[in-house]
C-alpha cells in the first residue's frame, strides 16, 4: 500500500464525518471493518460505515406531536427491529435463531429480551421510546459499540433523566 492509499481513505472518511455531522437526525457514526482497523487499510479497502439515527426519538417526538401513528410503526417496528438486529450481531450464535428476521424466535433464544419488550409494546408510544432506550442501555452496558453519548442526549432531549 502507498501512503498515498492512506491518505485518500482518510480524507474521505473525515470529509464523510464533517458533512453528516451537520445534520442533527444522525447521532453518531460507527466504523467497521478496515474503517474501524486502519492498519488494514490497502488499495481494495471501502469505508465500512453504519449511521446511528434517531430512531427512538423520532417516535417519540411525532407520538407528542400527535401523530400516533407513525410513532407506533417507527417505534413497535423500525426501533424494535433494529434493537433486535443489534443483539443478534453482538450474540453468540445460536441454531435456534432466525438470522434474517431477528423478531422471531427471540423467546426462544433470548426469554429475557422477549419478556421486556413484550411488555414495553404495551405502552403508549411515549413510555415504549423511554423503554426502549432505557433497554439498549441496559444490554450494551458498557461495550464501546453503543453511542453512549447519544443514549444521554435522547434523555435528556426528552425529560428523562
């Protein structure tokens, strides 16, 4: 690899960071792959990048905006769906899981979770956004793939603490 390789991967990365940083729907933006492992980086890498949204706190401003509806398909749908996939990836593997629909089979390989967000679905969409933020705090504890900055402005953002 050339330096040159480098610095243009680089470059790109930050010029991609600097404009999503002006767009206050992304809460934070992840690495993978080479992106996440520079010295990895050659003449074949790509950037590896996986945007943090504002799943949760979209469904809980049009739930207070009333618009019940599009809250609930953002918040019983989109942010459980993606909470599931978060734990998928982050868990052992297990035969018993569907890895193409990570909402079925969930009380199978993780009674827990299912339990939570069984429960949580039968809140008012203000009280599941809560829910759910609180529960991607409690299952990412401390790992340092969960924007825990961004956990703490959402909460803030809303009056939660």
């Amino acid at each position: 690899m050339t330096a040159g390789t480098r610095e243009r991967f680089e470059q790109y990365l930050w010029t991609v960071r600097d404009r999503l940083a002006r767009d206050d729907r992304i809460l934070g933006l992840v690495g993978m792959g080479s992106t996440a492992e520079r010295h990895r980086v050659d003449e074949w890498s790509d950037h590896d990048l996986a945007l943090v949204v504002a799943k949760v706190h979209l469904g809980a401003g049009k739930a207070r905006r009333g618009e019940t509806l599009a809250a609930s398909a953002l918040l019983r749908g989109d942010a459980v769906t993606h909470l599931l996939t978060a734990v998928a990836a982050l868990s052992h593997v297990d035969n018993r899981a569907d890895y193409l629909d990570p909402r079925r089979r969930i009380e199978l390989t993780r009674p827990d979770l299912a339990t939570s967000l069984t429960d949580a679905l039968r809140l008012d969409e203000v009280a599941l956004a809560r829910r759910l933020l609180d529960l991607v705090g409690s299952l990412a504890g401390d790992r340092p793939e969960c924007p825990h900055a961004a956990l703490a402005v959402l909460r803030a953002r809303h009056g939660w603490g």
